[in-house]
C-alpha cells in the first residue's frame, strides 16, 4: 500500500511553509503551521505530529540547525522559543488539529515506515553533500540515527533545496531516488530537488 501522498509530508512538508510569501498564510509561525494543519487532512497532522514527537530525541541546539536548514525563511527562535520550544509547539499544534475532529484513524502501513534498514544509505548521502556546511550534515546524520532515516533523508531534501550554491550529479539523485524509493515515497518527494541535477 502506498503513503497517503504523493507529496512531501511531515516536519519537512511544514518546514516548507516558511518561504518569502509564508506570512500569507498566517501573522504568527505557529498561526502559519495551524491554517496550513486546518486546511489539510488527518494523515498530514498525524504525519507532522509523528515526525515532531521522534525529534525530540535530539538537543534543542540540532533542532534549531535542522529547522534552519530546512526552512528558506525560518523565523528567529527569540520569536518561537528554543528549537525544543518550537517542535513542541509544533506537535500542540497538530494535536488541537486532531482533537477538532474526534476520532481519527491512525497511520498504517507505509505511513510508520521509519527506513532503519536505509540508515547507512541516508548516513552516506548526508555525508556527500558537501555544499551543505558541516554543523548541517553533523546535525542530519544525529536525526538519521537518534530519530529515523526516513525523517533524516525528508530533511536533508527540504536543506538541499534551501541551500545556496547547491548541486546534485546525476548519480546522487539517482541514489537518492533509489533511498526514497525503498521508503515507498511518492513521486513528488525526491523530485523536489531535480532541477538541481547538473546537465551534462
């Protein structure tokens, strides 16, 4: 069965909210995150709230390096509290989202795959992005083996795509859609970063 998307999901989907035209959609970061959570379905909040909970396996000091990486225009942390603060903010968020509606079915199937057995691949990946500065890849490769790798790759995708000066070869994004296939991602997920991929 596949995931409930096609799309990117989770932390690294909100993380995506936070772009040059972000305070559309809200005056506040966490107002941002609430109408984003409103207008989408269960499995979207069950997804962020599942990402958010695992990662606070990490110290708030990674979490401010991922938020930061991963988002084009994160807000200052004096505004959202430390990056513990803010991914507990995060998972408030999505639990109001699910209390409004009641009873919600929970994530199955490909939805709970974690990508443990993925780890070394993700690790290898984080390690070869070199246009990422090194706090990013120490703070990605904490995520792949604290949190999961699934979540880890999710992030390092959303921290490509922000980074200046990015680049992929052909065969990083081939490995790299190799990695997301075998986490049963949707077709938009990797491709996220294909226009990255240096022509020959």
């Amino acid at each position: 069965m596949p995931r409930f998307t096609e799309f990117n999901f989770g932390v690294s989907w909100v993380m995506g909210f936070f772009h040059q035209d972000g305070s559309h959609d809200g005056d506040t970061p966490a107002e941002i995150v609430a109408n984003n959570l409103a207008k989408n379905g269960d499995e979207e909040a069950l997804a962020v709230r599942r990402d958010a909970q695992i990662l606070g396996n990490l110290p708030s000091e990674t979490l401010e390096v991922l938020w930061e990486a991963g988002a084009e225009y994160m807000p200052s942390f004096e505004l959202v509290g430390t990056g513990a603060e803010w991914t507990q903010t995060v998972v408030g968020l999505c639990d109001a989202r699910l209390s409004a509606k009641g009873d919600v079915r929970q994530l199955s199937g490909a939805d709970t795959e974690d990508g443990m057995d993925c780890l070394d691949a993700v690790v290898a990946e984080i390690e070869g992005t070199r246009f990422l500065e090194a706090e990013v890849r120490a703070a990605l490769i904490d995520c792949a083996r604290r949190c999961t790798p699934d979540l880890a790759l999710r992030v390092l995708l959303r921290a490509i795509v922000c980074a200046p000066d990015a680049s992929l070869s052909p065969d990083q994004y081939a490995r790299l859609e190799a990695i997301g296939s075998d986490l049963r991602y949707g077709e938009f997920v990797v491709d996220d970063v294909k226009f990255l991929v240096e022509q020959d």
